[in-house]
C-alpha cells in the first residue's frame, strides 16, 4: 500500500512539473494562437519554395511575406532569420497579433556570385503546436554582359566617304565581344559612345539595337559580340580615345568599356 502511494505522488510530482514547464503555452479560456504565413496569397506551407526569381549579382530583390495569427488567442512573433548571407530578413511590421490580425515582413535576396541560391527561413512564435516554422527560399543571380575591345576595321577601304565640310573620311566597322550567357543583350539594346580625338574634340554617338545601318547595332547570331559602322575623319588627331556602355531592354547599364584607337597610316 505504501509503495503504491509512492508511486502515485511521484506521477503527481511529474505532472505538476510539466504544467509549470508548459504553462506559457496555456492561454485564456484556453484559446490559442496559431501562425499562417502566405507568400503572394498563398499559403506558404503548401509551397516547396518561396522563389525569388532572377537577379542581377550585386543587385537586390525585395518580397514581402505575411505573417498572419488564424487562431483564437494572441499570437507573439519572435526572432525572423535565414541561413544563408545573400538572404536577408527584416523584423516584422508587429509582434504581437490578435485572432485574424496580420503583419508584413521583407526578405531580401542579394547575391554577390554567380549561381543559384536557397537558405531556409525560420520564423520563431508562440504558436503551440509549432514553435518554430521552417521554409525553403531560393533564387537566381546572374552576371551583367560584359564587354571587351573586339577589332576596328575599315570593309571599303579608308577615305571612302564623303564628308560635305572638310573632303573625305573613312566608314570603320567596331566590334566589341560580349560575354553574355543569359542572353540580355536584345534588339531592344542601346549603345552610347563618346569619341575624344587627341586634337580635343569630342563626339557623342547612339547605336540602337532596331536601328538602321547608320545609326543601328548589330547583334551576333551566338551573341558573342555587337558590331557598328562609325564614320571618321581624323584630321589632325593622331588617336582617338573611346568610352561605350550599353543600355539594356531591362533599363539596366553594362560596365563601361574604354579603349584607344590608334590612327591608321592611311586614314585622313
């Protein structure tokens, strides 16, 4: 008899512990909270991944998550963190939360390599039945074209092309080698030049993607390189100093590429 009412204080004792161990978890009336988080009005738990999409390298991608509490008590939002450098998570808009009350946090994706990327984000609350929920975001960075000094020649000979104020000058064709795996260089790109010949002066020309000969660029069917017509006369410069950069369809700008020309022996 004795030792059966050992037993039972100690069964007594154990649940007593775990209640006081537990009683944080334990709301009024015994409602409790619960966390949902949705990504674009979906809910995230359905999800294999949150997707970033494509970024630049070095640039920035910015989500918005929300954090919304589907219980019946109040909802405490904790620590918001990921597991990988180029994701970042900032702190959300509220920490507390009543029934059906939302908040908004960001996550950012900003790589500084190549390649693609995923981390896990943790969100840390005072849901009961999952203090911690765990989801896989990723996304994709990608290099910006660059550009590198091709070749300059002269296809029709030099002094072929009249000039109206001073005789003749020489039409050269430019071609500059792209390194542009993603394919970001399209019809829809621009190219600005600035020409400083040594004599001083200084000419700024437009090459556009859909346009004509004259004043177009042409796109390699490998997209290896864009080539363009120039016409010049060097008069009484002996080099010509060249800084281009592109413009893309996206509105972004490539590196700026500088390179000098030295004159030909037979150029006017």
């Amino acid at each position: 008899m004795k030792s059966i009412s050992l037993n039972l204080l100690a069964l007594l004792a154990i649940l007593f512990n775990f209640s006081a161990c537990d009683s944080h978890l334990v709301y009024e009336n015994g409602q409790n909270p619960k966390l949902s988080v949705f990504y674009k009005d979906l809910n995230a738990s359905e999800m294999p991944a949150i997707d970033f999409e494509m970024v630049r390298v070095n640039k920035q991608i910015e989500r918005i998550i929300v954090l919304k509490n589907t219980g019946e008590g109040k909802l405490r939002i904790g620590s918001l963190n990921t597991d990988h450098a180029f994701f970042t998570v900032g702190k959300p808009s509220k920490n507390e939360l009543s029934p059906g009350e939302s908040c908004e946090a960001k996550v950012l994706f900003k790589p500084t390599k190549w390649g693609l990327y995923s981390s896990n984000l943790s969100i840390i609350s005072s849901d009961p039945a999952q203090r911690q929920v765990v989801f896989t975001i990723k996304g994709q960075s990608t290099q910006a074209p660059g550009l590198s000094f091709g070749s300059i020649t002269a296809p029709e000979g030099y002094n072929t092309v009249k000039f109206d104020f001073d005789g003749k000058g020489t039409k050269f064709l430019t071609e500059i080698a792209t390194d542009d795996p993603d394919h970001a260089i399209t019809k829809g790109a621009s190219l600005y030049l600035t020409a400083t010949f040594s004599d001083g002066k200084v000419h700024e020309i437009v090459k556009k993607g859909s346009g004509t000969e004259a004043n177009g660029l042409m796109l390699s069917n490998k997209g290896d390189k864009v080539s363009f017509f120039t016409s010049m006369r060097f008069g009484m410069s002996t080099h010509i100093d060249f800084k281009l950069y592109m413009v893309l369809e996206s509105g972004e700008k490539t590196p700026i590429l500088e390179y000098r020309f030295i004159r030909p022996a037979d150029a006017n």
